[in-house]
C-alpha cells in the first residue's frame, strides 16, 4: 500500500498535478517534491521487492545492494526535505542504481526457479518500457498523443496489476504448501504410530518407547517435514514429587493422558541424561509451522495447575528449524533448558523470539 501511494504522489509532482491540487500554496515544497516522492518511491518499491522475492533468504548479495538502495533513498529524501531544494541530478543516480537492482532481483529470482520471478520482471519491463516511452517523447523521438504523454501511468497501472496478480499466487502457494505438509504429516503419522504402542498398565504407568531406538524415524520426520516448511517441536518434561525429590511417572502420566485425549498430534519417548537422575519423557509434535507450538507449549504449562501442590513441573522445548542456525541439536537443546530448570527449581521456556508469548525463564514452579 505504501508503495503504491509513493508511486501515485511521484507521478503527480512529476506531472505537476501535485502541485495544481494537492499543495498549491508551498512552491518551496514543489521544489523538493519530485526528489523526496521518488526517494520515498524507491526505497518502498527496493523494499517491496526484496520482501516478494524472497531476497535475504534467495538472494544475500542482492539483498545488501537493495539495502544501500534504501538507505540512499532516506538520506537523500532527508536532505531535500530539510533544505527544500531540488536534487533531481542525485536523484538521477538513485534510479539508475535502483531500476539495476530491480531488474537483477528479478532475474535471479527467474534463474533460480522462484514461482515469482516471472511475475516481477514482467512487471517491472513493462513499467520500464514505458518510462522509457515517456523519455523519447520528451527528446522529442516519438509523437505526442494521449498515449504516449501518459504512458509512466499506464505502465505504473500495469505492473502494480501484475503484483497483485503476484500476491494472489503465493495465497496459492501457500495452500497448496500446506496441503502437501498435511500429505507428509500423515505419512508420518502411520510410519511412527505402526512402531509405537503406548499401553495403560494396572499400576498406572504409561509404556513409552525408548528414544534412542527410534531416533532415526525422528530423524527422517525432520527431514521431510523441513522440506514441506514444515517444524518439528520438542518438549522434554519431569514431574518431580516435592516430598521425594524424585520423578512421578504415574503423575506424569496422568497429564500425558489428558494430551492423548486432545486433538494434538503427540509422539512420546523415554530416554535417560547425564545431567539428570531418572528417565526424562521426551514429547515431539509435527507442526505446520512454528506458531503452532505456542498452544501446544501452554497446554503442557498447564499441568502446573493441575498437579497442585504435591509436584513440581519442569520442561524445556525447542523448535527445530530454530537451532539449525546455531549448529545444535534440538533434542539435545530441549534437555539442556530441562536440566536448567531443575536445577533451579523453574519452569524453564526455550529461547525463541519468534513467538509472541511472553517467555518466564526462571519463574517458579
């Protein structure tokens, strides 16, 4: 929306509309005008386009061009705002430097195979074409009719036509991304489910797998569902009695049965740590995307309320798309915020600024 507001106050100083309807009484104004619309025009569109296509993940060294883009945008729209001159020879470079990281942005994008890169560079031609057209006209190359005098608008109306038809298309994108990560979602749903058999015991414990024999399933989970921008959450949880000082499976079971009963998808695994005494329940969740563990991680909070008084609560998780960055291993990260709870008598949360709840590391239990 931004951008298309910049374009439409670019094109109405350029042809003195501007300054006929929209600021007639500030001559000082017009004289900035052109330069600060078309600063305030190429920096939303480097901007816009860099978010459509993908830039900072696709493109890095394009990205840091389009960043410069920017910034010379704001410094010299600055500059003429403050002085109210006109800087239309400075500006002049600005859009040489931006129309060639448009059009690269767009280019690499179609060489890479990106589904909106077709869309971005026709776009961007044809409203290059018509610039272009408009130049000519102005030299004095082409006749003057209606169509040519107007044509930067036809092409500014195209392109933005052609954007719009680009937005829907990552809506289709989107869905049918999805509808392939519901596809693979159940496939390994049957997979781990055909290996896993939790039985309920006349003593009331739970009969969890062991995580180590199945680690590779997980492993192979992760994969495919990374590669259908899926996530894969895990919880590593203990319910310690306060009296004993001891893990209370038969509590801790109590609370996974009220999981199974939901309609969450949950994998639980048992499995032993160096840094804590007893087995540690290890919980996955396939996910969508990683805003789904928000609800997922407060219900496991809520245990807390449940057990009453009797135990103390403590889990760490981790997502894991999140910690490919740093190198570690999501299982493992999610017992290190485990054994940091314990430790300090918590409820531990993962580090991630990516959710929008707030995090409580170190409140009490």
């Amino acid at each position: 929306s931004i951008y298309v507001l910049s374009t439409a106050l670019f094109v109405s100083a350029l042809n003195g509309h501007g300054f006929a309807y929209l600021w007639p009484d500030a001559p000082r104004f017009n004289n900035a005008s052109i330069t600060l619309f078309f600063c305030f025009y190429s920096s939303f569109g480097t901007a816009f386009a860099m978010t459509l296509l993908n830039a900072r993940r696709y493109n890095s060294g394009l990205y840091w061009l389009g960043q410069g883009v920017i910034a010379g945008g704001i410094l010299l729209g600055s500059v003429s705002i403050v002085t109210l001159n006109d800087y239309a020879n400075y500006a002049t470079y600005l859009a040489l430097a931006f129309a060639t990281v448009m059009m690269a942005l767009g280019v690499k994008s179609v060489m890479d195979g990106y589904f909106l890169g077709w869309y971005f560079v026709v776009g961007w031609s044809a409203l290059l074409l018509s610039i272009g057209i408009f130049a000519l006209n102005i030299l004095g190359y082409l006749p003057s009719n209606i169509l040519i005098y107007h044509s930067k608008e036809i092409g500014s109306v195209f392109e933005i036509i052609v954007f719009s038809l680009a937005m829907s298309a990552i809506y289709r994108h989107e869905k049918a991304e999805r509808s392939r990560i519901n596809i693979t979602l159940d496939l390994m749903k049957q997979r781990l489910q055909k290996r896993i058999n939790i039985v309920n015991n006349k003593s009331g414990f739970l009969e969890i797998p062991q995580l180590d024999k199945h680690l590779k399933d997980i492993r192979d989970l992760d994969r495919r569902i990374h590669s259908e921008l899926g996530r894969v959450l895990v919880v590593s949880v203990m319910v310690i009695d306060k009296t004993t000082r001891r893990p209370d499976y038969i509590a801790l079971g109590d609370c996974l049965r009220t999981l199974f009963k939901s309609r969450i998808t949950v994998f639980p695994f048992k499995t032993h740590t160096e840094g804590l005494s007893g087995e540690v329940t290890v919980l996955l969740f396939p996910l969508h995307n990683k805003f789904e563990a928000e609800g997922v991680i407060e219900r496991v909070e809520q245990w807390n309320v449940a057990l009453g008084e009797q135990y103390d609560l403590h889990f760490g998780y981790a997502i894991s798309h999140l910690t490919d960055k740093y190198d570690v291993d999501y299982i493992e990260e999610s017992f290190h915020y485990l054994e940091e709870a314990v430790q300090k008598q918590s409820i531990s949360y993962s580090i991630d600024d990516t959710l929008t709840f707030m995090h409580r590391n170190g409140s009490p239990a």
